[in-house]
C-alpha cells in the first residue's frame, strides 16, 4: 500500500473521494486491515471497553495507548495512524506537550483529543510545536458523566449551534483532521462543507469526508444493545478480509451510511 500522509487525505477531501478508517489495537488485525486497503486507524481509547472490558473509555491510560500503538503501527507501517490521548491526558499544555511525545514516538502520525473551545490553547500549542491533531466534538465519551450517557448530540439548534461554533474554533486553533460522533446528518453536512480539513464521521451520516468504526462493531462482536450507526459486515461477506473490502467499497460510493444507519 502507498504511504498515506496527512497531505494524502487532504487531497482526497479537496477531491471529494471519501475514505474509511476503522479502529485497531493489535499487529494481526491492523496488519489485515492494512492489506485489504484501509488508509487510516484509530488506536482509539474505545479499548478500554473493547480490550479491557471496562464500560467506558475512562480508565485507559497513556501507557495504554502507547503499547498499542507500538502494535498496529508494526502490523500497518504505511497506513495513516492516529491514537487518542486518553481522559485527563491533555488537560493543562505540559502534560499535552509529554504525553503526546509519548504517543507519537511510539509511531502514531496524529493524536486525537475530545472537547470544544476549552481545547484551543492545547490544540495551538501541539500545533506550534509541529503535531498533527485531530479534534473529536459530538458525542465525545471521555465527557461521558457529564453528557449523562451515551446519547446522539446536537438535536436542538443552540446545541448544534455550539458544535458549529466548536468545530470552527478548533480548525483556526490548528487541527487537521476532525470526528465527529454521534450527531445529526444534517448537522454534520453543514460542518463538513464549512470546513477545509478532513471531516470523519461516526453516527453522523453519509455527508462527511470519512467514516470510521469500530472494528468489534463491523465483525459483529460488540456484546450488547446494537447501536444505531453500526452496521455488522461480516455476516454477509464470508471472511472478514471480505467485509473490510465490503465496508471500504461502502464507504467511498458513499452507500455506507445510509438513512437506516444514520440520525
Ligand atoms: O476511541 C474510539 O474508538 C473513537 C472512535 C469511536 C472515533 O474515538
């Protein structure tokens, strides 16, 4: 596979050609995902629930994210790999400044951090000192106490208004990249076509630049309540090198998601 850079994915905004990422946190399946195509992971901190079995994201650690990170990037050394910094990681400019040196020695190109306007001092000074960010606005689970739970945002017009405000704050701040979880597709059409960066999408519709989700949701494998946006492409594609290729196709003809998947 080509070596995919930030300037990669740029262009395929500028172009309109939409791409998919998917989560990884270990050497075989980021080595598989990588081989059937996928430009971009996410060493998320989703794997506090998916490999540790916690019910939030909450107690991963930058320890955490760095032993991962140091798998995926050995199994996808051309894919573009972002890691999050995990909750409380990033929350004054020294413990930002030490923890992302961590992450992004360990092999990550971008981290990712969640939060609005409270973030733009970080985000400038990441930025000052050469590091590619990627914002995270919507539902943002490391928030998850004070958003009282897992819920789609921006319904109402003043909360949309905020995660408008808040997404084009964070791009004068200095991010490159920025997800957006869990909010209306209208909403988040509106943010993507205001914004120059590459916009990804989870539960926001059809609209954005990119898609991402979570790998145990794509095979299939999350236990529990199915949510809304995630869609299994496994049971229908035989192997999951298969439903990799399934949900890349999907995405890029912009099939993936569609009104049922979607707020
Ligand atoms: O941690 C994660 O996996 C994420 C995605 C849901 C975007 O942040």
């Amino acid at each position: 596979m080509e070596y995919i850079n930030i300037s990669t994915l740029q262009n395929w905004k500028n172009k309109k050609n939409k791409f998919a990422a998917i989560t990884a946190y270990d050497f075989s399946f980021a080595k598989l995902f990588a081989n059937e195509g996928i430009p971009v992971i996410l060493v998320g901190d989703s794997l506090g629930m998916t490999i540790q079995g916690h019910n939030s994201t909450i107690p991963v650690t930058v320890k955490n994210i760095e032993y991962h990170t140091k798998a995926v990037r050995k199994g996808a050394p051309n894919v573009f790999l972002i890691s999050d910094l995990p909750f409380m990681s990033y929350y004054d400019i020294n413990q930002a400044l030490k923890n992302t040196s961590k992450i992004i020695q360990s092999g990550a190109n971008m981290i990712k951090i969640e939060g609005g306007k409270n973030l733009i001092h970080i985000i400038q000074e990441l930025s000052r000192n050469s590091i590619l960010v990627c914002g995270h606005i919507g539902l943002t689970p490391q928030y998850i106490d004070y958003l009282s739970g897992y819920k789609i945002q921006g319904k109402t017009k003043k909360d949309a208004n905020k995660i408008i405000e808040d997404a084009l704050l964070l791009e004068e701040a200095g991010i490159k990249m920025l997800v957006l979880e869990c909010i209306p597709a209208k909403l988040s059409k509106e943010i993507t076509e205001r914004l120059s960066i590459p916009v990804i999408g989870i539960g926001a519709g059809n609209q954005t630049d990119g898609q991402i989700l979570v790998m145990q949701d794509l095979l299939g494998i999350t236990e529990g309540k199915k949510l809304k946006f995630t869609k299994n492409f496994l049971s229908n594609n035989g192997s999951i090198q298969n439903a990799i290729k399934a949900y890349i196709n999907a995405v890029k003809n912009g099939i993936f998601p569609n009104k049922k998947y979607s707020f």
